[in-house]
C-alpha cells in the first residue's frame, strides 16, 4: 500500500482520511494493519498515498488486532488496526479484548456505512437505529475510549482524546467509529502537531503523583527487609522500567521472579533470577516466597495465572506494590508511573548493593513421560524448546502461544537477552500470535520466534501467507501434537477420560504450507538436530520459515493443574483405579489450581 505522495496540510481543507493518516504519521504510526472493505476503503487509499504510513492486510481481522498489538508491545508505540463494517467489525472483539486485559495501547478505525443510509436498511447496519445493533454499545466493554465520528470536524477533539486514551494508565484500545461518507468529506485542517508525538504525554493524561505517606511505608518496609522476593511484570516493559527494575534488586539483594508474561523484564542468566511466578512457573519462586520477610510486586497486579500456588505463601508475607493499578491480593500500593515509583523508592535505599541470599534458581520442574505412547517417532517438550534455545538470536522477539507447547515455553525457554518474550495472557485466546508476531517482525525488522501448537495453527495459521507476501523475518515453530492435548489431558485428569473429539488424525502441517507457499522454507524436523538446524537457516533468511516437529498428544507439560496427579518423582500418579476413587473429590480437596 505504497504510493503518491498526497500533501493534505498544504491546503486550508483535506479529506478526512488523509488528515487522518497524516495525524497516525506524526504521531509515530509506521504501519497499520487490518483487512479492506467498501467502507473503510477511503482510509486504505489515503495510506496507499502516505509515504510515511505503511497498509498490510491481514487474513482475518483478529489477526490484524494482534498484529497491531505485537507492533505495538515490541516498539512501546501505538498499534493501529483499520476494518470495514458488519463482520469485519465484529471480528475485532476477541483482540481487542487481548488489548485490554493485557493494558497494550491499540486504536481501532471501524468503517461505517453511511450516515443518510442509517436506520433505513442499510447493509451492515450497526447505528443503533431502527433496529439494528449499536456497535458503541459493543465496543465499550472492550476499549478505553469508543465514539462515532458523526462529522468531519469532530474528528479533530476525538481522535487526539482516543489516542491519549489508549495511551493513558491503564493503557488499553480506543475506538473510532467511521462512517463512509464521513472519510470521505472535506476537513478544515488544524495546525500542525495536533496529536502527541510519540513518547510525548497523552493530551488529556495527566500523571499521577506518587503518594509521599505510600512512599516511605513502602521504603521503610523494603530498608527492614532481610529477604525480599520482587514478581515483576508486564507493566516494566510497557513503561521501558527493566533498568530501574535491576538497579531496585541490586540494592536490595533481592531474588527477581516474573510473570509469565514478563519473562524479558529481567535477565533470566542473572543469578539473581528466581524463575517464572505462577502456572506455568518453578517451584523456586515459592520456595524463595516462604523464605521472603517482603514480596514486591513491581508491574503486576499478580492475576491467578501468575500466582496459583502462590496464595497460601503470599497471606503469611508482607506485599508491597509498586505499579499504576492496584494488585489482586493485600498489601500496600504505590500507584502512578512505574519508572518514578522504581527511581524513588530506590533513591531511599542504601547505595551500597546486597548480595542476593542463595537460591536454587529456576531449575525445571520434574514432569513425567507421556502417559502412553504415540504412534511414530516424536520429540519431547524438554528437547524441542532446547533446540529452540540454541538458535534463538539474543535479540530476536519471542511470541508463546497458549497450550501445552505454550506452558513448556514459558517454564523452559529462557527470554533473549534483547528482545520481547510476550505470552498473551489477557484472554489466553489461541492462533494470537501468528499476527502478534508479524507485527512485531514488520514493526522492529528483527527475527521474530512464533512458537505454537498445531490447535493454534489451525485457528490462525494462515496468516503465515501474510508473512509470506510481506517478507516478515518470522520463524513459525509448530509443535503438532495432532490434538487439543491440553483439553484432552484436562479431560483425562479432571473428566475420567479423553474425549475423541479431542484427538486429530495426523497431519503433515510441514508438507501442507510447502505445497501452499513454494517460496516458504518449510521444514519438517524429525529431531532436535534437524528442527536446530532448520532454525539456522531460517535466522539466516530474510523472510519468514516454518518448522514443525511432531509431539506426544499425551505428554504432560509443566503446568501446575497437572503436578498434582504426578508423584514426587515426576511419574504419573493417575491410574482407571484413582480415577474412581479421585473423582468424588473436588478439586480444592486435591489442592488443584483451577485455570484454563
């Protein structure tokens, strides 16, 4: 979507749609993302004639919101998705959910039909009159900021209100309804700058000012401490606060835990590194937890997935939290901007750094074999992500999707040292990071990893035809394990048997997109030398590569409702007999964290 140059601000009127690429582009918009229509057309033609503003089409529309959404959690800027009505417009609901559960600034431009066709029939109707559907009314529960551009002029008081919603605490999308015929008319052009540029506060955002009283319990507390136990999260890569982060744990001698989506807010070789909170995460940290005379929380509000096995640990120690948003358990909050929460309670600790007391690190937690053998030869989780690690570049973005394959990621890859390690985790949707991870390739131009199960692939996956006509340097690593293997084990552990529906009939993913893409490096590995050396000379291209590597459906990953029904050993502790005996007792009886 390259084309002429169109020079809107050279005359005292302009199409809204180009005033409005024109605004995306100074306000630090290098791409926006979505999928064509008749009633977002005009918008595409105006990025087709920006210079500054590239246009990439996306397969599905939610891929087009995760596409913005990795744009925008790897460069820190706002990602913008564009679509046309009716479906186009419903498909942006899932993703935009992702966006506001996981706080990434994204803002959605949604055609419209147009205005004199309202409430009389109009195809795609979504106004709100005569009967049909309001897709205000829709879109709030998802967004920050949602309004209709009801005329040209208005569009100058809301977009800079939606981009500053968006980018304001707690971040989240904004969305702009626009009619057909209003992209279309003619708008009196503003002076220049009329939206922040990047970096710059939010127009109507103010920052809030740290709490002096908060401040000094918080340093007091953390000055007394002997142990503390920091869980950062998310929010100190949002607020680009990973060295005041490090600089916090120096002079505190603490451990450092994460999030399991923050494992790149702290170095995870650091000796210091406690490992992954949570679900997906290693028993260290609560071993260091029940050690701890503070926990800090630094940039997470510690939701379940982070904390499940955390709680019975966490009501015997003192939290504290430092973040804009209060945290889900008790302690106490020091609210507003994270990076000058770190800077002051740092700049009243000692100056002198504390050792870090020993620790055991994140050593994997024992898991068993499967619980029986798949037909053909395939490769352990353990094995897999271990050749992963040996080819992944130190700066390359990493994209976990959700699943089995997804907990073994998150438990065993350890975060490059220079690059994103994004799990979404918001709404846990599956295929987000086929889009997710394109987006960030095209945003940043650095070697971005995909790695996902086969159940994802096949929500999203095509999406790889995206990567394949843009050139995305993006490496999709498939674990196909034929199977929904994490509803097929909760079905085993939880149900007293696996369902069929669950389990496929074996696919060749490897063979399929070869034949679908012939300009694809497409390769099927059939062990850990093959599927490293595949990745190699992926990282090696300048476009995208897809590898797959066939996995037990029956394996049980480190995910914490599963250990339960594994000894202390790692062997499984399920049998026909337990599953009659176990099945009259609740969950909570067995101590089972329940998550999806």
């Amino acid at each position: 979507m390259t084309g002429t140059t169109s020079h809107p601000r050279d005359a005292e009127t302009a199409r809204l749609a180009d005033h409005l690429v024109a605004e995306l582009a100074g306000a630090g918009v290098s791409h926006v993302f979505g999928v064509g229509g008749a009633n977002i057309e005009d918008l595409y033609d105006a990025v087709h004639r920006s210079d500054a503003v590239r246009g990439v089409v996306a397969k599905h529309e939610f891929s087009a919101v995760t596409m913005a959404d990795g744009y925008a959690r790897t460069t820190g800027r706002l990602g913008v998705v564009a679509t046309t009505s009716g479906g186009g417009a419903m498909n942006l609901v899932p993703g935009l959910a992702e966006a506001h559960a996981s706080r990434v600034p994204v803002l959605a431009l949604v055609g419209q039909p147009p205005t004199e066709q309202e409430g009389r029939g109009a195809f795609q109707d979504s106004s709100g009159k005569a009967g049909a559907f309001d897709a205000r009314e829709v879109f709030a529960p998802v967004s920050r900021f949602c309004a209709r551009v009801d005329d040209a002029e208005s569009l100058v008081e809301l977009l800079p209100r939606a981009v500053a919603a968006a980018q304001s605490d707690p971040r989240g999308p904004a969305v702009l309804l626009l009619p057909k015929d209003v992209q279309q008319a003619r708008i009196r052009v503003p002076g220049r700058g009329a939206t922040a540029p990047p970096g710059a506060p939010a127009p109507s955002a103010s920052v809030a000012r740290l709490d002096k009283a908060v401040l000094t319990t918080v340093s007091e507390a953390l000055r007394e401490a002997g142990r503390v136990l920091v869980i950062a999260g998310e929010d100190v890569a949002a607020a680009d606060a990973r060295t005041e982060l490090a600089e916090l744990a120096r002079r505190l001698g603490a451990w450092v835990a994460v999030t399991p989506d923050a494992k790149d807010v702290f170095d995870n070789r650091d000796p210091r590194f406690a490992g992954v909170a949570g679900v997906m995460g290693h028993t260290n940290v609560e071993e260091c937890l029940r050690r701890a005379d503070v926990c800090l929380l630094v940039g997470t509000r510690l939701p379940l997935m982070a904390r499940g096995g955390l709680d019975r640990a966490l009501a015997t120690t003192d939290v504290v939290c430092l973040g804009p948003e209060p945290p889900f358990v008790a302690g106490t909050a020091l609210g507003g901007n994270l990076r000058n929460a770190l800077r002051a309670v740092t700049a009243l600790l000692p100056p002198r750094p504390h050792p870090c007391p020993p620790h055991a690190g994140p050593l994997p937690t024992p898991m068993p074999g499967p619980l029986s053998q798949a037909r053909g030869r395939t490769l352990p989780y353990r094995q897999a992500v271990a050749a992963v690690e040996a080819a992944l570049p130190q700066d390359a973005h990493v994209f976990v999707d959700a699943g089995n394959a997804g907990a073994s990621a998150v438990h065993l890859l350890p975060a490059p040292r220079h690059g994103r390690f994004v799990v979404a985790v918001g709404m846990g949707g599956m295929g987000y990071t086929f889009g997710a991870g394109i987006g960030a390739a095209l945003a940043t131009g650095r070697r971005t990893y995909v790695l996902a199960g086969d159940g994802a692939f096949f929500m999203h996956g095509m999406e790889v035809h995206t990567a394949v006509e843009y050139a995305a340097p993006v490496t999709f690593v498939i674990f196909n394990n034929n199977a929904h293997a994490m509803c097929a084990l909760r079905e085993e552990f939880f149900q007293g048997g696996v369902r069929d529906d669950d389990l496929f009939a074996r696919t060749d993913l490897a063979a399929g997109v070869a034949a679908a893409f012939p300009s694809l490096d497409a390769t099927g590995a059939g062990d850990a030398a093959q599927l490293r050396t595949a990745l190699l000379r992926g990282n090696a291209g300048g476009g995208p590569a897809f590898v797959t590597v066939d996995c037990d459906p029956r394996e049980i990953p480190p995910f914490l409702p599963f250990q339960s029904f594994t000894d202390s050993t790692g062997e499984t502790a399920v049998t026909e007999s337990t599953h009659r005996t176990e099945s009259k007792e609740s969950s909570d009886e067995r101590g089972i964290v329940q998550v999806g």
